[in-house]
C-alpha cells in the first residue's frame, strides 16, 4: 500500500517497487525539541485503521541495535524480526535528527491510506531521553493535511503536506 518513489537527493537508491498506484506527494516536517544528547532515532510508519501494521516510511539513525526500541512499532509489527531488523523495511534510513533540528521528507504515498482510518506514528528514541513509542500519532486524513501536531516528548512539532 506504501508507494514507494524515493527520488531525494542521496536517498535516491530506492526507486518505485511495484507499478504505479493513485498516489499523492507528501511533505512529512518533523521538528525537534531542545535537548541535552545526541540526535534522536526516529521511524515513521503507518497502521491501518485497526492499528495493524501497514509499513515503515523512515528510519531515522544508523545502529540498528535502536531499531527495536520503540516499542509500539514492535508490537505493530508482532515482533517480526525482518521488519524489527531493517533487513526489509518498507521504508529508507538516514542519520540521526538532532535536538532543535528540523527533518523534511517527501514521499509519493497510495491514496488508498488518506480518509481511510490509517494513521502515521512516529517513535522517537534518544540516547539521554527515555524511548518515547508513539510520540506523534496522526490520523491521515486532508482535514489533517497542514495542521501542526506538537509530539509527546521528543517532537516539538509535525506536519505533513
């Protein structure tokens, strides 16, 4: 369901993987908040409207010893350790984000997953912060679309586009 045409600059390595879908272009903005401690792991990924796993849109930090910290996409993803892993994520990974910083992303994502009771999550883990499973949980939807959602703990601010 994830539409997957990563054309982002360094990120460029992954190119459509199955044919194309109705899909729309999405800016995903995620800022930081000030914190003492390295940059903040973060995944963004998507549930359907039972809260079953969908897919990882972004890993955010480069040890895969982290990936499993948030806890809610482990338990979205039934502890399955080839999605835990990394080894087959539906998504890409870059570096860390750090604390103030802001991180945009842009994906064409299936129009299946808007106002249809799909949510995007994103867990955040720092290194000197306590792990914080499900720190922005939004509902995709067009009334969403551009609305500002302050985080739990980590997330000073998102918006997707």
């Amino acid at each position: 369901m994830l539409h997957e045409s990563f054309e982002q600059g360094p990120f460029a390595r992954r190119q459509r993987q199955q044919p194309a879908l109705a899909a729309r272009p999405v800016t995903l903005t995620t800022t930081l908040k000030n914190y003492r401690g390295p940059g903040a792991y973060l995944v963004l990924y998507v549930t359907d409207a039972n809260g079953a796993y969908k897919g990882t849109l972004w890993m955010a930090g480069g040890k895969s010893k982290y990936y499993k910290h948030p806890g809610s996409r482990f338990r979205a993803t039934g502890g399955d350790p080839a999605q835990i892993s990394g080894i087959k994520i539906s998504g890409i990974t870059g570096a860390s984000v750090g604390a103030g910083r802001t991180q945009e992303l842009s994906f064409d994502l299936s129009d299946a997953l808007f106002d249809a009771g799909c949510r995007l999550h994103i867990d955040a883990v720092a290194e000197d912060l306590r792990d914080s499973p499900n720190d922005v949980v939004i509902p995709l939807t067009g009334a969403n679309a551009g609305k500002p959602v302050a985080g739990r703990r980590c997330v000073a601010s998102f918006t997707f586009r």
